[in-house]
C-alpha cells in the first residue's frame, strides 16, 4: 500500500493504520489457542461418530444415524448399487484405522484390530463393487498395517503385531484378482469374495461396462500389497488396466470418457471431465508417480492434465465435454465428487487455478451450508443431496499446506461449524437429503470417518500433535496412509505395454513444460501475500451475483434472467424471439400440440445456446408433471430435548392449508396422537388436540377430512404418517396429499405427510420421551444461530418450485428435442433406477446430425442425468 498525503500524521498512528490495512487484506492468522480448540473439537466429533458406530452398529458395515442401528446388507431395503460397497466385513472399522492412529487414538487403535482380526470375515458369499472394497477395504487394511508397524517399531505399542493385517489384505487381495480375468485386463466391476465372477453361483460377471475410475483406482493398493508381500501379482493387474486406459484415450483430445466397455475396450460414455467416473483415474497416475517413483505415470498424468487444463477448465469452472469434440460441452451443471481436483492440482504444483476452483466450491457450500451432489454452471441446486462428502475438506487442507494461507483454516471452520449445526444426531452424524431444507437421509457412509477427520485434524493440527511426519505417507483416495518407502521395494520388472502406452502418437511432441518433476515454491509464485486473496475476490462476487440477476440483459446470457420455462408463452411475439436467440424451434403439429427443438448451433453465442439448453431441460421437467402443481418438499424438524433440532424429517407437502413457504417461522408445537388415529372421525381426545400438532395414520378417507377433523378439535398442525410399512423417503419419491375434488379453502392449518420409517422415527421419540416438540417448515431452521447468508435470494428462488405449468398444451408424449446432449435438471433416481446405455445417437450427434431423433431415442438421451447420478453414488471418491 502506498501514502501519499501531505498532512502530518503521527507516525504511531500511521504505523498503526497500515498495520490495521495490511491485516484486513491478509488475514490475521489463526491463534494457536483458536487452532487447539478446533483441533479439539474435530476429535470430540470424531468421537461421536465412531462411538456411536461401535456402540449401535458393530460388527455392521455401516451406522443408521437416524434409527440408531447398523446397516446390513439383506436386512434393509437395497438402495441399489451404493450398497456394493458392503460386504459384511464391518466396512467402518476397517475404513477407520488409520484414523484412529492419525488422532493419537492409539488405545483405541489397537482394540480396533484386535477386533479386525477377531470378528471380520472375507470369505462371504456377497457380491461387492471391486473398486470400493479396494479403495475403502484393502486400503484400510494397509493403511491399518501401516500404522501397527509403526508404532510397533516405537516399542510401546502393538509389540504384538505380526503383520496380521497384512496377511488378510493379501487374502483380499487375491479375492479381488478374479475380476482381472478379462482380455483387456480392466476388471469387472463386481466380484463374489466367495466365488469370484465365474459360474452361475457367483451372481456376477456378466457386466460389460465398467467407469474408468473404477478400474483405474487400483494402482496405488495393489502396488503397495505387492512391495509389502513381495508378490508382483497385484502390481502386474494394476498396471495391465492403466495401461489399457491410456491406449484407449481419444488421441486427439488425450482425454478418457466416463465408461468403457471391458472386453472390446469401446467408450460407452463418451463425455469426458473430473467429476464421477473419472475423477480418481487422474488421482492415481499423479499420486503413481509419488508413491512408486515411476516416470511413467507422470508423463501420462501431464498428457492428461494439459488437456483437461486446454479442454474442461474454464476457471473457476470444470466442465465436462466430449471426448471426440472437446470443444463442445456436455452438461451445463457439475457434480461435487470434482471438489478433489484443486488439492490434485497442489500436487502438481499448478496452485492459482486450484485457488480458483476451491473459491468457487466454498461460495457455493457457505451458499448451501453443503456442497450439494451436483449444482449448475450459475450456482444453484441440481441434485440436492450431500452425503457428508470429503472432498471439499481434502482441497482445502491441501491448498492451506501449499499456502499457509489461514483463510482455508477459515474455511475449514466453516465445514466443521456446519457439520456440528447441520448433520449431527444423537447417534452420530446424518448425510443431508436435501440441503434446500435441511431434512436428513439415515445415512453415515464409512468414508466421513476415513476422509473428513483426517483431513479437518491436519488442518488445525501443529507438527507436535501429530503421532509421525504426514509427509513419510502418501494419501490413497480414501485417505489411506501408505508409506513413501514403498518406492524402494523390490517389484516385478514387467515390460510396458508398448511405446503407445509411454509416449504420445507419433509426431506429436512433448511440451517440455509439462514435466516439472517437484513441486513449485510458492513462495516465489506468490511474492505478495495479497496475491491468492486477489484471485478470490472476482470469483466470490460472481457466485454472490448469481442469485441477483440484473434486469438490464438484451438477449439470453448476458444480463438479465433468461426466458424460463414456466413463464413462456407460444403466443408472445418477444418470448419467441428469445427461442430463436437461444436456437429453440417452435413447431405447431396438426393435433394441436406443439414441439420444440433446440439446435445449439444455431444461437447467437454459447451463453444463449447453454440458456437454450436449460430452457429444454426445465421444459422436459415441467412436461413430466402433466400440468400438476409439484410442491418442494417440506421438514419436520424435532426441537425438544435431547434433538434439539438436529434431526430433521423429510416431509410431503398438501396441495391445501397453509403454505409454509410463505412462512417465515413455521408452526412449531408439541406433538399429540389424534384419537381416532385415522383422523376420519370427530377426536375424542379433542382437548388434548387443541393447541398441539396432531398425528394422524394414512388410510380410510381423504387427506382434507383429516385436516378438518383436527382443525375443528382446535390442532395447530398435522402429520399424517404412512401406514405402508417400510416404505422411506430415502426409496419412494416426494409425496404430496391432494385434495378431496372440492374447495379446500376452509382448511388453515399445515398438514405434512411422513413415510412410515420416518414417522416412526417421531413415534419412537415420543413413547421414548413422552414430549416431544416439532417445527413444520419448508426447510429445518438453524440448530444454534442464524448461519451468515442462509436468507438469501438464491434459496428463495431455488423452493420456488410449485410454479405455474407452461402455457403450451406439452405432455410427456411429445418429442422435446434438441441437438446437444444435455440432462435434466430433476430430482435424482431412486436407488433401484435403471440408467439408460447410450448406444448410437452419441455418433450421431457427433456427426452433426440435425435431424430431430425419435423419442425412445430422446428419451434414452435424458436417462443421462440418472446414470451420471448412479455412477457418483456407487463410485464414492
């Protein structure tokens, strides 16, 4: 900063300003007292999880957060292919180990292998995802092993230890290996730990696909149990499916698509970014080099880099394009599990995108209190779910080591702060369901003990706390620890692939630049400490604007809202001039019906072209609901004690009675059986109805004769609780109660509907503590104070959801249809769905094709999103 004045300024007090100025600029650095609380306070809530995990779910793979009770496999309903990565092996312990070892647990470590060794089996007649159990399982086993040989060299503990965990990794090890048995050497994507793929007994091993991170996210383990073992076996299968990815990239692009075909090696999904399916494929060839020392793999991983850097960054953006034809994007919206990429890219030591894409990433989370899975490219919620990912919590950690900058400690608060006020339970922690309303899914996946607390301890951690140098480990993709000495191990000296596999095509050169073999110092990247504040600021005023949108835009993409769905009208000469700019045809057929047909080409920019694409998309949504009203979801919110708040129930909304999101408060009360249960009759226990929320059971007449029955015994609200047994928000779609044919104008008070698991998560509170006191709202209230920007106008807009239905007569017959492949922007499927496989209309397009495709074939285009959201939730990265 410089001064130029001319009046005369104590020099006390002009030091003393230009301290105060340097400080807002820079950010004073956090107090060691600040940093030992926190530290402190990520292993209380590491605590409450494992706790509660050993207390009410061992030996279980996972912990039900919300019931109090372990996952097993067979016992609740499936959720479809995120259940693969149960095995009946206590998934969570095993996946917690190294952690354990990492907070200075070791008494607790210790037991926990004890245990390993005890009670867990891997010779189960269950079907597992071969990526999964590598990466949470084998690796968890190694890093567990890691860490007993550590501290068994230390003399104090696990002098007992004889390489017990070792040998069950390598008894994993060779369990998996059957699923190598293929001519491309990509594994299969499940295996039978019992029977491996072959025979009908095995119930696997007729898949054909399989995404390119799950088989190329095996390197770093099995080459680990190889030097560890002394057996090459592991390295060798490794190696052959790395090196058939790289053959198989798009040699133009030298990018991979998202899933390949096992036996031909033919790309099935050919959009190409760093989100799910890929994202770790990346990971391992950077972290390859790390671990093992091998030229190799960073030559390949630069290769790639250089092409995601040219292709799919458009800072602070990463976009995922076509493989064929890069230049042209695939999805106007980004998946979360690409919150990993800027704490890759301080690997490579390229830190200013990484401060970038994180900036963006952490406008975003402190926008929605969490990453939600996916958002779009102007920052609101495409997929609402956020399973207590690490990802976001990885890059932080890794840009504030690269940095030492104490804004990702901030930022870091920040996630730990939200996890405590959001997802804590008594039992544990709870995925969010929906980060719009606050609602909870009975979920806590085993990676949150893995990935989360590691990452948030190193964050707020000095050196002296730490049981050994992070720097001796490298950290798997699961945030397994396995030991940088492995590099000097013995392996098998297997011969490449062929020089296609090392080098680029012929002719091409290698750009020189691309092979910076350490590390940059970042002291002299960033001479002046202001410097990654400067990046930071544009990108936080664009994610802060986007919710504000200004009202002086003259064409679509560049100024004000662009034309949505739900306000167009056929008959407006100025809306159809907005769908020609965003290159959208409107075709009236002979039935009266009307189509539409976007042909990207043919906007007047890019930014028209993607407000044309989002048109469609919202156009295809608003056609599916066949011109009924579709209302957010609600939340039932338990405030009494012990909750306090922080369980939270998805509830349906009713089409009638108050709506409460036009209320800012909600209706809170104590909770009452209505006698009859039903509700269809006058309450007898109408006095100790008034005043209170009335429970009611589903069934025996309609919603709104329940409704009047307890308005008239004086209720101030009411919920209906299934009486479907076992039915679930977590596998049934929102439900809403409709009226009853005639005007429901009479009914005043809020009536909300629950499925039968979470109602009887209410009816067990209350037999348990005979009060019990529930907010009904439109999104769960703040658990301990009112979260900075959590009343902003991006929320608002993202609940107004029960919008008018379009004026053209669109029904789900008509072919909606459009040039460039694009997914809806609607809820995602259930676990059970079934995604579509893109066959021959992805050439099509590729080819330019203009035509208008048929509607199996479109329809089969918009199952994209579903398979795109299916890959996340069963590669979980």
């Amino acid at each position: 900063m410089e001064w130029h004045t001319t009046s005369v300024m104590p020099s006390l007090l002009q030091l003393l300003l230009l301290l105060l100025s340097t400080s807002f600029q820079l950010g004073l650095p956090m107090s060691s007292e600040e940093r030992h609380r926190l530290r402190n306070q990520v292993v209380e809530m590491f605590d409450h999880a494992y706790q509660n995990y050993m207390d009410h779910a061992y030996p279980a793979d996972e912990l039900m957060p919300l019931t109090c009770r372990g996952r097993v496999r067979g016992l609740e309903p499936s959720r479809g292919d995120v259940d693969d990565a149960l095995g009946k092996f206590s998934l969570t312990l095993i996946d917690s180990l190294d952690t354990l070892a990492l907070l200075n647990k070791t008494a607790e470590f210790e037991d926990a292998v004890r245990r390993v060794l005890t009670d867990v089996r891997l010779d189960n007649d269950i079907v597992v995802s071969v990526f999964e159990t590598n990466i949470r399982v084998l690796g968890g086993l190694l890093g567990g092993h890691s860490m007993a040989v550590l501290l068994r060299e230390r003399g104090q503990h696990m002098r007992w230890y004889q390489d017990e965990l070792l040998h069950m990794a390598k008894d994993l090890g060779l369990r998996l290996l059957p699923a190598f048995n293929t001519s491309s050497g990509l594994p299969y994507p499940r295996v039978n730990l019992r029977y491996g793929v072959q025979g009908p007994e095995t119930r696997t091993g007729t898949e054909t696909d399989t995404c390119t991170a799950c088989a190329g996210t095996i390197i770093l383990e099995f080459a680990a149990l190889s030097r560890f073992t002394g057996d090459p076996v592991f390295e060798e299968h490794a190696r052959r499916a790395l090196d058939f990815l790289w053959e198989k990239r798009q040699r133009n692009s030298n990018l991979v698509g998202t899933t390949i075909n096992i036996h031909s090696g033919e790309w099935v999904r050919r959009d190409s970014g760093v989100g799910a399916g890929i994202d770790s494929y990346y990971e391992y060839l950077l972290k390859a080099y790390i671990l093992l020392g091998d030229d190799l793999f960073l030559q390949r991983f630069n290769i790639h880099y250089a092409s995601i850097m040219k292709y799919i960054s458009q800072p602070p953006l990463l976009l995922d394009v076509h493989i064929h034809k890069p230049l042209l994007p695939a999805r106007t919206w980004m998946d979360s599990l690409l919150a990993f990429f800027p704490g890759l890219q301080v690997l490579k030591g390229d830190i200013r995108p990484a401060i970038e894409t994180h900036e963006m990433l952490y406008q975003v989370t402190k926008k929605h209190n969490f990453l939600p899975e996916a958002f779009t490219t102007d920052f609101r919620v495409h997929w609402a779910q956020h399973p207590l990912r690490p990802e976001f919590a990885e890059s932080t950690y890794f840009l504030y080591k690269a940095t030492r900058d104490p804004y990702y400690q901030e930022a870091g608060r920040t996630v730990l702060e939200n996890l405590n006020r959001y997802a804590r339970v008594p039992c544990g922690f709870a995925a969010m369901k929906d980060v719009r309303t606050g609602s909870h899914e009975d979920r806590m996946d085993s990676f949150f003990l893995a990935e989360m607390f590691k990452y948030l301890y190193l964050l707020f951690a000095d050196e002296e706390h730490l049981p050994f140098d992070v720097e001796d480990y490298i950290f798997t993709t699961e945030a397994h620890l396995l030991p940088l000495s492995l590099s000097t191990a013995p392996r098998s000296q297997s011969p490449p692939a062929g020089n296609s596999t090392v080098l680029p095509p012929l002719g091409e050169e290698l750009d020189d630049s691309n092979f910076d073999w350490t590390c940059p110092n970042t002291r002299l990247l960033f001479p002046d400490p202001a410097f990654p504040r400067s990046l930071r600021e544009p990108i936080r005023s664009a994610v802060d604007k986007s919710c504000h949108m200004a009202a002086s835009r003259s064409e679509p993409g560049l100024g004000r809202a662009p034309l949505r769905a739900r306000d167009f009208m056929a008959s407006n000469p100025e809306h159809l001039e907005l769908l020609r700019r965003m290159g959208v045809s409107l075709i009236h057929l002979k039935d009266g019906r009307v189509q539409l047909v976007q042909h990207a080409t043919q906007a007047v920019s890019p930014v028209a072209a993607e407000d044309g694409m989002r048109f469609m998309q919202e156009m295809m949504e608003l056609s599916s609901q066949q011109q009924k009203e579709q209302l957010p979801p609600r939340a039932v919110q338990i405030v009494s004690h012990p909750f306090l708040g922080r369980v939270v129930l998805t509830a349906g909304p009713a089409q009638f009675g108050t709506d409460l999101s036009k209320s800012s408060t909600g209706v809170q009360g104590f909770v009452v059986v209505a006698e009859p249960y039903s509700g269809c009759a006058e309450l007898s226990n109408a006095a100790l109805v008034a005043g209170h929320i009335a429970l009611l059971q589903r069934g025996q007449c309609m919603f709104a004769e329940k409704a009047r029955h307890i308005q008239r015994a004086g209720a101030i609200g009411g919920i209906v609780i299934d009486d479907n047994e076992g039915s679930s928000s977590d596998t049934a779609p929102l439900f809403q109660m409709a009226g009853d044919g005639r005007s429901t104008d009479d009914v005043t008070l809020p009536l909300l509907f629950l499925f039968h698991k979470e109602g009887n998560i209410l009816l067990e509170a209350l037999r348990e503590y005979k009060e019990v006191e529930v907010l009904l709202s439109d999104k769960a209230r703040d658990r301990g104070g009112d979260p900075d920007g959590q009343e902003g106008d991006c929320t608002a807009e993202e609940h107004d959801h029960a919008a008018p239905s379009p004026s053209i007569p669109v029904d789900q017959s008509q072919a909606i249809t459009r040039e460039h492949d694009e997914s809806t922007n609607k809820e995602p499927p259930g676990p059970e769905e079934k995604s579509g496989d893109r066959d021959e209309r992805e050439e099509a397009a590729e080819d330019g094709d203009s035509s208008s495709p048929s509607i199996d074939s479109l329809l089969a285009d918009w199952k994209e999103d579903l398979e795109a959201f299916q890959q996340m939730e069963k590669d979980e990265l």
